[in-house]
C-alpha cells in the first residue's frame, strides 16, 4: 500500500468514527411509516428510502426501510437542501448525486453501493409547520416521470396524517411530548454546547378562559402562544407542546444569553392576544425552569420533570407571567409529589392516606349531628403528615381529584362497616377541591361509591367553598344540583372569608353555612368579630340553612355563641379529628346511652375526647 494514501484513510476513518456517533437508536422504527417508506421506494422503483424530521445539527429517522442510520448530520446532507428548498417547491430531486458540488461527499453517495439519484417531498403540517422530509434514493442516475413525482407526493400525504397522529400535538401542530423528549435527549448526549435550560410553562386561567370564549377560541389561542414560543426560542432551539395549555422549551447555549432570553419570554406570553371584534385577552404563564451544564448524564425526562415541578410550586393567582427555577428546596417537594403519587396508588412504602373525622355537636341538645372527613397521610419516615403539607401538592400536580375520590371511598366503607354494626351513624362531610367538584367524572363515580357500599346520599355533605362560588358560580350552580338529586347536602364552606357574594350564593340551594374560626375564636372579646357573626347568622337566617361555627377552641366563645342562639359547632374544645376506630367507641358509647337523659356540655366534651 501506498503510505501516502496513510493520513487521507486516517482522516476518512475519523470522519466516518465522527459520522457513528450521530447513528443512534433510540426507540423502534414507526411500523405504519416504515410500510408507507416501503410502498413509496416500491411505486417510484427506488432502492432505498426514509421520512426525516429535522431537529438541530441533525436528521432523526422515524422511518427507514435499506439503511441502518437513525441520526445522521446535516451538514452535506440531503435534508437540509430540501428544507431550505420547501418555500419554493413541494418536490426536490436529484438527477446524479455524485456530479452535484453539494452532495458528492456525502457517505451515501461516497460509499457502497454508492446512491446517485435522490428524491424528495417536504412534508407540511396542517398547520403550516415543516415537518420533515419523504425521500427515496437508487444507485442508478435517473429522473422520475410525472407519474412518479405524483405517487411520491401522494404517499408524503399519508406521511403528514401519521405524523401529525404520533408525532405533533393536534391542536397547534407543534412537536409533541414524545418528539421534544426525543429530540432532548439527543441535544443532551451531542451539543457541544456549554449549558441548558429547560423550561416548562403551564398557561394560568387558560381553563377558565375555555370556559368563557370557547373550544375554538381556546385553540386559536393555544396556536397563537405556540408560534410565539417557537419564534422567542429560534430554530436553534427545541419547543414543544406537551397538551392542553402545557408547553416545553429548550435553550441551548451560554448562560448570560439564556438568562436575557428567559426575561423576554414573560413579554411573549402574556402579550395581549386578539379575539376577534377588537377584543383582546391577556394570559400569564407559570414558566419553571432547570438549568444545568452540559455535558449532562441525565434524562431528559428528569429534566422536564424538574421544570414541570418548579412550574406547579408556583400558586395563587397571576398579575404577571412568573418565573421560577428548580432548586434545593423544590427537589424536595419533587420527592414528596412521588411518594405522594405511591401512597394514592397503595404502595405501603409511602405510607398510607387515611380519614380522620372531627365531630360536629349541638351542645345545646347535646347531641353529635355530624362529621368532617380529614385527610392524613401516615409516612412511614415524617410521621403523621397534616393535609396543609400535601393538599396543595396535590392540587397543582393534578392529584386532587384521585386523592379525594381515595377519601371518598374510605368514608363509604368507613360508613358501611359502622351501620353493619348497629352503631348511630351520622352524616359525614368532605372537603372537594374545585377541580375535583367539577371534574367530568365525579357523579358518575360517586353514584357508583353509594351502590357498592349501600350508603344513602343523604349521609354525605360535600362542602364547597365561597371561594369556589365566586370563581365559578355559573359552572358550580348546576354541579351542585347533580350532587343534591343523589340525595347529598351540601355545605357553604369558610364563609366571610371571600366577598360573601349574596349572588353567588343564592345561584343554587345549600343546607348549611359554615362560619370560618375567624368569626368565632375571640368572638367573645372582640366586638368587630361580634359584628361580623350577626351578619353571617343573618344570611344564615335569610337563606334558611343551618349555621355551623368551626374553629371553637374556647369556653367564653361557646357561652357567647350560646346566649346568640348558634348551637352547632366543630372545633377543639369539643374534639380533635379522631381515628376511624376512636370513631366507634364514640358511635358505640353513643348507642348504649340512646334512651338516657341529653348529654351535658361537659360529658359531651368527655364522651367525644375519650
């Protein structure tokens, strides 16, 4: 061998070492894809063919069909000359690759069996997004006829609908969660980049919004938000849209360029957006970010993940888009949302969710007339976790509604083992989250929790909070209704804490009011308190619904309530919430006194705390 020859092989071996790197696996090829490669490379009497989708420095083939590569650069690639070429022409072809300046390099052309003739039909969404690239390559120089250019852009039609099914979010036309995983995850293990940031944005009142103007409205929004993401964040850059008013983002890069970048981003958002009639609608988003330097071992799903996390830690209503990033203390409340996901789906190493239940008496009459149903979780490390620590965990990672359906159900078979044993049951109430109370599935689940465990709707009293009335009266009113034809009480709960909106109230009918312990601990020694209480025992008296004060902690209070005529109440002067099996020695201490004289205050406070 010619030892000239020696560095031009050394320096083609490195070049194709460079090329391996990029060819990847990283899941299995599109089945239905590699059947529409197949019937395009056989109508069109190709050798070889593919559908790219284009992302970065790089091509990623979903569909292959003669080739082994799944990633392959762009730099000398077809691809890349039909992406640039795709405004101009829905068809690029390639009659003698190895005589085109452009592609005589390329390893396809270069090596055996030494492809010539390239064809191709970029591929466009419907919402105008290039997607990528049907190709099919032969070893012969050729052209293809009329015939043959019309069958391939037939099948890249077949090629956009499975794309946009699998691959593209339905709405938007942007990538997908799969595809933006994807594509982080090759960006994570190629760049040569220095640092990440990896964002995640949830759309604050976006629901409400659906509500008001509509599903196409709402769609025409999410559209709106997504090209304006795409066009902040540049083609360097990846976007997705993970579904419904969730969207993701990665920023490659220098650090000092992403922070300057992420601050123009709250701008983007929560521009006004049009509506039509020359309205306009402001949205702000709770964008959560991660940062990290790069090279990173990780997953790209952790990553989102920890974006996803510093998202949802950002609560209360939004004056402006609001950004946070994921730190120490949020890689805590990350492991509490996984433990707390366990402990809802019963795996013991979590620990346990379980109802406490806090009487409710007439200490006029003596009498306990109901109980509140309390969550606690057992951690099996924490000890006994209060539900402030983990409701609004649940609330904003969309667990609410699995956590109160779990207390729910625990009621009901709390409830059916007491009447099986003769005990004096009384009705239970429960605390529903507004998603919860409105979810889709609600009365259906909880029609079928009453059928298995043979309860009577009656025995059950959900509250709803006046905070929820205002926020959502013209959607609260008829739920409400629902509940009540299975027979349900329901509960004006924490009211005077809101704006104690007669309105809002009065949309739909309610069995009792319950005054929040701000209007009832002190009310004896404070007349503003004193006040205050006349006023909600009044709309009490005016809607005819029962009063009940919570938070009762101290004896003077109970003797003013009482001289007031307010005889039901709940707090810790009478009780803490107790076990479900505290629960039935109070149920059946109760019973074996059912034809004795009323219970004093004092026994009352003794029989409930014993």
């Amino acid at each position: 061998m010619d030892t000239s020859e020696l560095p031009a092989q050394e320096a083609e071996q490195r070049r194709l070492a460079e090329l391996s790197r990029y060819a990847i696996t990283l899941d299995e090829p599109d089945p239905k894809l590699d059947l529409i490669t197949s019937l395009a490379i056989k109508s069109v009497g190709a050798d070889i063919g593919g559908i790219s989708i284009v992302y970065q420095s790089q091509i990623w083939l979903p569909s292959r069909v003669g080739m082994e590569a799944r990633h392959v650069p762009r730099s000398g690639s077809f691809c890349t000359w039909v992406v640039g070429a795709a405004t101009e022409s829905d068809f690029f072809e390639v009659e003698d690759a190895g005589d085109d300046a452009r592609f005589c390099h390329n390893p396809l052309v270069t090596h055996a069996p030494h492809y010539r003739h390239y064809a191709a039909v970029p591929l466009h969404g419907a919402r105008g997004y290039l997607l990528g690239t049907l190709w099919v390559m032969s070893r012969a120089v050729r052209r293809l006829d009329a015939e043959q250019q019309m069958m391939l852009q037939g099948m890249a039609r077949l090629v956009v609908d499975t794309l946009e099914l699998r691959y593209c979010d339905e709405v938007t036309g942007m990538s997908n969660r799969h595809v933006f995983l994807h594509h982080l995850q090759l960006g994570l293990e190629q760049t040569a980049q220095p640092h990440l940031v990896v964002g995640y944005i949830d759309l604050a009142g976006f629901r409400q919004f659906n509500d008001v103007f509509g599903r196409e409205q709402g769609d025409l929004v999410l559209r709106e938000i997504g090209q304006r993401i795409a066009i902040w964040a540049g083609p360097e850059n990846l976007v997705g849209h993970l579904g419904g008013d969730q969207f993701a983002f990665a920023l490659f890069g220098a650090r000092d360029r992403q922070v300057q970048l992420l601050e123009a981003l709250k701008a983007v958002i929560s521009r006004p957006l049009g509506l039509g009639r020359g309205g306009t609608q402001v949205l702000h988003g709770r964008v959560g970010i991660a940062h990290h330097a790069l090279p990173y071992s990780g997953s790209a799903v952790a990553l989102l993940d920890a974006a996803d996390t510093a998202s949802s830690s950002i609560g209360g209503p939004l004056q402006r888009t609001a950004l946070k990033e994921y730190g120490a203390e949020l890689l805590t409340r990350s492991r509490m949302v996984f433990e707390l996901q366990g402990a809802l789906d019963g795996e013991r190493q979590y620990g346990a969710l379980v109802a406490h239940y806090q009487p409710q008496v007439d200490h006029l009459r003596g009498v306990l007339i109901g109980l509140e149903a309390l969550v606690r979780w057992q951690h099996p490390a924490r000890g006994m976790v209060f539900p402030n620590s983990f409701i609004p965990l649940a609330e904003s990672t969309d667990k609410i509604y699995q956590l109160d359906m779990l207390v729910l159900e625990q009621v009901c078979r709390d409830m059916r083992a007491w009447l099986d044993q003769g005990l004096p049951v009384v009705p239970v109430a429960l605390n529903f989250s507004r998603r919860s109370l409105l979810h889709p599935q609600v009365i259906a689940d909880l029609r079928q929790l009453l059928a298995r465990y043979g309860i009577d709707g009656g025995m059950l009293e959900f509250e709803v909070t006046e905070s929820q009335l205002l926020a959502t009266a013209d959607l609260v009113g008829p739920r409400v209704a629902e509940f009540r034809a299975l027979g349900a009480r329901i509960a004006v709960d924490d009211f005077g804490t809101g704006y104690s909106n007669l309105d809002a109230i009065s949309s739909f009918p309610f069995d009792r009011l319950k005054v929040d312990r701000q209007f009832v601990h002190g009310v004896e020694g404070s007349e503003r308190v004193a006040g205050l209480f006349h006023l909600i025992q009044g709309i009490a008296e005016l809607f005819k619904a029962e009063l009940l004060c919570e938070g009762l902690e101290d004896e003077a209070d109970l003797l003013w309530l009482a001289r007031r005529g307010a005889s039901c109440v709940q707090g810790w002067y009478f009780s803490a919430a107790r076990t479900p099996e505290a629960i039935v020695r109070i149920l059946g201490a109760l019973r074996e006194r059912a034809t004795a004289p009323p219970l004093t205050t004092a026994q009352l406070r003794a029989l409930l705390q014993s």
